[in-house]
C-alpha cells in the first residue's frame, strides 16, 4: 500500500513539472493564432459563420495533430528512452546502414545501448528495398541532408521563438494605451530579449522551480478567460466543434480559407516543434523503452531527471488540451461579436478587471518558452558538432547546473543577434508568425518522413504500413506546409535563409572533415616501417605520457611521422586517442574506455578509443579526471592481457586480436587510490606547448620554454592517482603498470595536429571553393581542436599537418 502511494504520489509529481518546459509554447500560442490566421484576406470575412469555421478548424487541427499524431504514435518512439530527430537517425543508421560516421567497428555492436529487442535485422529476409544503402551511397547522404534540415530549421525555431512569444506578450499593453509606439514595445521586448540572452551562462538552475508553477498558472488563467468569454458573449460557439463547419468555412472563404490554414497551425507548432527540439536535443529523456515524449523536460528545472511516457498524455490530455479548447472555443466567441478587435483578440477578450496579471503572468510564461527553445538549439548543435556536422565550438557544462543543461557561447550570441534583429525588424507578430509557421511545419514533415522510414527499416514493418502512416498524416501535413509556403513574401522568406546558412554550414563542415578523414584512412602508416625502428623507434625516450589524438580507430596516423621526422624525442609512454561518436545517445561509462597495444610490449605503445554517444556530455571537472581514468584503463587492460594469455601483436591488436572494454571487470580501478591536493595549474611538469616543428629534444624545448613562458597561474584542485595494490601474480605485469604510474608522475602531454587544407589543384571548382575558401574560413574561425576536447594549453603539443584533399 504504502509502495502504492509512493508510485503515484511521484507520478503526480512528474506530471506537474511537465508543465514547465513541454506544454509553455503550446500554452502561449493562444496569443497570436486568431490574428494569424485572420492576417491576409481573411479579414474581409466578417461573419459568425467565418469565426466558428476557423475555430473548428483550430479544434480539429489541435486535436488531430497534438491528440491523436503526438500522444498515440510519438509517444511509442524512442531509441533508448531518447526521442527525436537524432534519434530516427541514430536507428536509421544502426538498423538501415544510413551510416556515414567515421570509424565504425565491429565492437560498435557489443555496446549495451546498441541492440534493442524486435530492432534486429539480421532475421529478417533483405528486400531490393532494404538493401538500397548498402548498394547506394547517395541514399545515405540524401537521409544525412535531410537530417540536417530539420536540425537547421529546430536553430531557426531558437532564432523565431523568442521573438514572436515576448513580442505578442508584450502588445497587450497596446490594449490599455492606444497611443503607444511600435518601436516603444520592441524596445521593451529587445530588452527583455537581451537580458535573456546575457543570463543564459548563469543556467537555470537557481529559478527552474518556478518554470512549471507559471506555465500551469497560465493555462489556469486562459482556461477561466475561455469559459468566461463564452458565457458572456456567445454560448453557440459549442455548435462549431462539429467538423460540418470545416466544411462551411471553406465553402465560404474558398482559397482565402486555405491560405489561413498558414495562421491556424499556429495553435499546433507551439507543441510538437518545440518538443521535437526538446526531444531530439537531449533535453526530453525518457525512463521507459516506451516512451517519446517523456517530459524529461524538467530536466532543465529540477535533478529529478527523467519522466515517463504516461505522466506526458495524462498532463495533456486531461489538462493542457481542455484549457486550450476553452480559450480557443473563448476567444472565438469574443471575435463573433468583436470581429474589429482581431489584430489583438487575446487581450482584447480579457475582463479590465484582471488584464494587468494576465499581462504579467503571459510575459514570464513567453520567458520560460524562450529558455526551453534556448536551451534545446544549444543541446541541438552539441549533437550535430557530435555527429561531425558542425564546427568546432566551446561547450560548457557545469556540475552545479542542472543535468545535460549546456551553454555554446558562439551560439548564444549569435541567436541574441538573429533575434534582435527579427524582432527590430518586424512589423508586427504576423510576419513573425508566418516565419515561424514554415520552419515548425519543416521540422513537422521530415519527422513524420523520417518515422516513416524507420517504420520499414528499423521496426521492419511492411513497406505498406509506411506508405499508410505517411500518407495519412504527410498528405495533411503537406497541405498545411503548402499554406505556409504561400506566405513567403510576408516573412516567410526568413527561416529559409537562416535554415540554408545553417544548412550550408554544417554540410560544408561534413565534407571536410569526411574529407580528412578519409585522407588520413589512405595515409597511414605502415606497421611494418615502424617495426624497423625498434623498440626505441629511433628517437630519445623521455620520462613522461605522450597522448597522441587521432581520428583513426585504427592504424597509426601519419602526424606520428612527420612529428618524429622533424623532434625526433618523444615521451616514453605513447598512447594513440581516437575520440569517437558512436550512433547512440549514450554509452555507459563502463563501456566508455576501449584499450588495445600497438606492437611488441617493448615498444610501450596502446591505442585507446573513447566512445561517446551523441548526447553525452563531458561530465569531468578537469584534466585530471581523463588522465587518471585513461591510466587506469591501461592499466586495467594490461591485467586483462596477462589472464587471457596474449601478447603485443603487429597489427595493434589486443586479447584474441581485439581491443578490449576495460571497465566491464568488476575490479576496475580497486588497486587505485585519489588524492586530491590544491595547488597552481601551470606547475605541472609536462607544461609544454610546442608550436614550432624546428626543435631539438623535448627536454631542450621544456626548458626554453619554462624560462621564457609564465603560464597562466590559477589556483586548481589536483586529482593525483596512486598505485595503493602492488600485488600482482605475474611480475611482467607489475612491471610494465609501475612503469606506467612512474611515466605519470613527470606528467601527461597532448599532442594534436595543426592542419591546414587545400584541395588538389585539379580538383572540380566546386571542391576548390568548398575546400579552400568556406572550409577554410570556418576552420579558422572556430574554436581550436584544444578548446572542443578541453586539452589544458600547457600540456600541448600541436604539430602542423598539410592535407591536400
């Protein structure tokens, strides 16, 4: 009984902080869907029969797509609780060979978050249909473009958002002063704008709280201001829940009504756009396999973290849904006796008596919107620079601020531009309104094509069965979209040139890096040249930790040679890093660490892939925290090799000739003990930053450098890692990991290229300028590699790399 309480006493819980982030724009849309849709021609149809014919068409617009598309079928689709956008294209790769990430392997598969039950194709019998990625590389690009369609167009929303929910709070005060100023107004929503953008890297730790207690408050308001307007002016509005008067309105208005269709999916794109944001950028989480949409929302708001699938269609359905019918079916009924009123029908229909709190109250609500659409295009682009789809950019994260809440400065600031700009711009909420319209509807239509795929490659479904969901819902979906489009001239060329710089963007950035990538794949160096060297591969041995960062899961790069060739001295310990993303949302930190040796074991050299899920976040506080796990991995690794019998292999092979996941024994890092000790970052003994290929040795180069450079001096806690268990059954073991902690103790360097890229000279003109100038200037205009993995600058080594492409 008592357990029985408990459950529903936390579901009752979740249910109430759904409220927060989930349902804010949906609740808001109420301020400008009337005058939206009412915006063009429409306006010349002033009737009753007008107004309840676009009520019923809001009403069954809302409930067709928000009731029956968001809480029946979306709310089914996750791939490991995460939903979204990233999510369809993560199974899509996995289950359908869409994939283009680099380096994929074999142990990709082995990860716990990689299979799912009933996702398995290997099963089911290959059609020519099935088998089209596999014999068609241009289907995978098609998909990968498509993808980052919707992802450009979920940035655009973090641009528009902002703008059309504070602005259309804020002219309710045009209501109790008819002489205000335009400009007046935008004054006060720039600067309500800029102030939001200038608090973003606080977080939203200290006032998530009161996210969930607004946006309830708020369709509290709206629900009593619904069934007030329709006692008090016209009670028949009930009758227009009939869809018959769809049909009248159409009759009525002809083309004119179905280019308000435009205005009227308003009511719409404040819930699904903003929760495939939410969903796809890692802000929504879900504790159950089934579940989509799990208002992991107030993961912004609180440390509960995650929400199930049940506690999202009980808030909707049972409350938001009922308070939004109200004041649409309200505001209708206002408009049928006050059609003059349209270009400010929401407060317009607000009793004098309580308008100045419901002003307030819909300015923080429209605030609270705008954080969440903020918060989900950082996660946005964390996720496409993941996937290698976006340039390099600092993201923060901070242990005090609330669970997967991140904050991209670059970003930041180019939103607050984007926005000031749309908002100075503007006219009125309609040209925004019309902007904001084709970007959600974009988002809307891929997804709904995306599960339609994922219906026949992932679930391995009939191909019927997903013809039928895209034709049921992509051919409506198509009719608004084709409303929307008509409204290019009147603001809807916006999000279309935002979405393409984006879209330019980061497709540019693909190419060159796959470019890269793939140059490095044909350039590496052969095992047999370094065979020949010996053990001391013809160069000084220095005491000390060399990390060397890669691209290449496997094979040696040829930066090793060219850094060898021109400082021939390196650090005694080697290890080769490839930091890789894995098409996942997560992987478990146990299964993070794969560690393999390159060589005989005289040569000291391992390789180590750390696999990250899309959606990861870097949770360590400093350096520290990769290097003692990175050691403790090797270390672990070197055990694991001694009981399974094997040896140093030419090919870089491991146990039974395969790298090995290292965390999966249960006595990982036992033999270790943590000391943390305060003291200066700069002392460290592996301060090393060498810009120039013209050296000596790396002991010349550390000197010059410690009597000539000052590094920055701030005080920092140090994490020292000891070796506290020196038992070991096989004394070549123990050997080989103390001579690992002693390669510690005189520090850690990263060494990392420094590239610059050209196409061939006879390369296409289309490559030469996609290589040479936009690839260039984004790679010179974005953060350093340094900054993107948080490599301390007086660790690092950058060694310069020319790569004709």
């Amino acid at each position: 009984m008592d357990e029985n309480k408990t459950r529903s006493k936390h579901f009752l819980l979740l249910v109430y902080q759904s409220f927060g982030i989930v349902f804010g724009d949906l609740a808001t849309s109420p301020l400008y869907v009337y005058r939206s849709a009412f915006a063009g021609r429409l306006r010349h149809y002033q009737s009753e029969e007008a107004v309840f014919g676009a009520f019923s068409v809001i009403f069954w617009t809302l409930s067709f797509f928000s009731l029956f598309k968001y809480a029946v079928f979306m709310l089914s689709v996750n791939d490991n609780g995460e939903g979204g956008i990233f999510a369809l294209y993560s199974l899509l790769c996995r289950h359908g060979k869409f994939s283009l990430l680099p380096n994929q392997q074999a142990s990709d598969e082995e990860l716990s978050t990689y299979q799912h039950a009933g996702y398995s194709n290997r099963s089911v019998p290959a059609s020519s249909f099935r088998r089209l990625p596999d014999r068609d590389k241009k289907s995978k690009l098609a998909l990968l473009i498509l993808v980052l369609m919707a992802a450009s167009m979920a940035m655009t929303l973090g641009v528009l958002t902002p703008a059309i929910s504070v602005v259309s709070s804020i002219e309710g005060l045009k209501v109790q002063s008819n002489d205000l100023n335009h400009r007046i107004m935008v004054a006060l929503a720039g600067v309500l704008l800029l102030s939001l953008f200038v608090l973003q890297y606080q977080g939203t730790h200290k006032v998530a709280f009161i996210f969930s207690p607004v946006v309830l408050l708020w369709l509290l308001s709206i629900a009593a201001l619904g069934v007030y307007n329709i006692m008090h002016w016209n009670p028949r509005i009930y009758e227009a829940l009939s869809p018959i008067y769809i049909y009248r309105f159409f009759r009525l208005t002809g083309i004119d009504g179905l280019i308000s269709l435009g205005g009227a999916l308003l009511c719409i794109t404040g819930n699904m756009p903003l929760c495939y944001m939410l969903i796809f950028s890692g802000i929504i989480i879900f504790s159950k396999p089934n579940a989509f949409l799990t208002a992991g929302i107030d993961i912004l708001f609180t440390e509960v973290g995650q929400f199930s699938a049940s506690s999202i269609r009980v808030a909707f359905c049972f409350f938001v849904y009922p308070c939004l019918v109200l004041q649409y079916m309200g505001q209708a009924a206002f408009l049928s006796k006050n059609f003059s009123a349209i270009s400010l029908s929401f407060y317009a229909s607000v009793p004098d008596a309580v308008f100045w709190p419901v002003l307030v109250i819909a300015i923080l609500a429209t605030v609270v919107v705008s954080q969440a659409v903020l918060s989900a295009t950082f996660s946005t682009v964390k996720q496409c620079h993941a996937l290698g789809c976006f340039p390099r950019v600092k993201i923060v994260h901070k242990s005090k601020w609330i669970d997967r809440q991140i904050y991209v400065p670059e970003i930041n600031w180019i939103l607050m531009v984007l926005c000031s700009a749309v908002t100075l711009g503007s006219q009125d909420t309609t040209r925004i309104g019309n902007a904001y319209g084709i970007a959600s509807m974009t988002l809307i239509f891929i997804t709904t094509s995306l599960i339609s795929l994922s219906i026949y490659f992932v679930w391995h479904k009939g191909l019927a069965l997903a013809l039928s969901f895209f034709i049921l819902f992509g051919s409506i979906e198509l009719t608004f979209l084709f409303s929307s489009y008509i409204r290019i001239l009147q603001g809807g060329w916006v999000p279309l040139l935002l979405s393409s710089i984006f879209l330019f963007t980061m497709f540019v950035w693909h190419y060159g890096s796959r470019k890269k990538y793939l140059y490095d794949q044909n350039h590496k160096l052969p095992m047999k040249w370094i065979l020949t060297l010996g053990s001391d591969l013809g160069i000084v041995r220095v005491p000390g930790i060399g990390l060397i960062y890669t691209h290449l899961a496997n094979g040696v790069p040829a930066t090793f040679s060219h850094f060898l060739t021109n400082l021939p001295a390196f650090y005694q310990i080697i290890v080769f890093v490839c930091d890789k993303t894995v098409p996942v949302p997560f992987v478990p930190q146990k299964e993070r660490y794969l560690v393999g040796r390159i060589g005989p074991k005289s040569y000291r050299m391992y390789r180590c892939i750390v696999q990250n899920g899309y959606k990861d976040v870097n949770e360590n506080e400093n350096e520290y925290d990769f290097e003692n796990a990175l050691i403790m991995s090797i270390a672990e690794f070197i055990q694991l090799e001694a009981e399974g019998g094997g040896s140093g292999t030419p090919d870089g092979g491991s146990i039974g000739g395969r790298l090995a996941v290292v965390k999966s024994s249960e006595n990982f890092g036992k033999r270790f003990g943590i000391s943390k000790s305060n003291g200066f970052e700069g002392t460290s003994s592996s301060s090393l930053n060498i810009t120039s290929s013209k050296s000596a040795t790396l002991l010349k180069l550390k000197m010059m450098y410690d009597e000539q450079e000052s590094p920055e001096v701030k005080f920092k806690t140090r994490v020292q890692l000891t070796l506290v268990d020196t038992r070991y059954k096989d004394s070549f073991v123990k050997e080989e990991v103390m001579r690992l902690m002693e390669a510690k103790k005189f520090g850690v360097a990263y060494v990392i290229g420094h590239s610059n890229s050209k196409a061939k000279w006879n390369s296409p003109f289309l490559k030469r300028f996609l290589i040479n100038i936009v690839y260039s200037f984004l790679r010179k205009n974005c953060r350093a590699p340094s900054i993107a993995l948080s490599i301390p600058q007086t660790s690092l080594i950058e060694v310069g790399m020319n790569y004709t492409l």
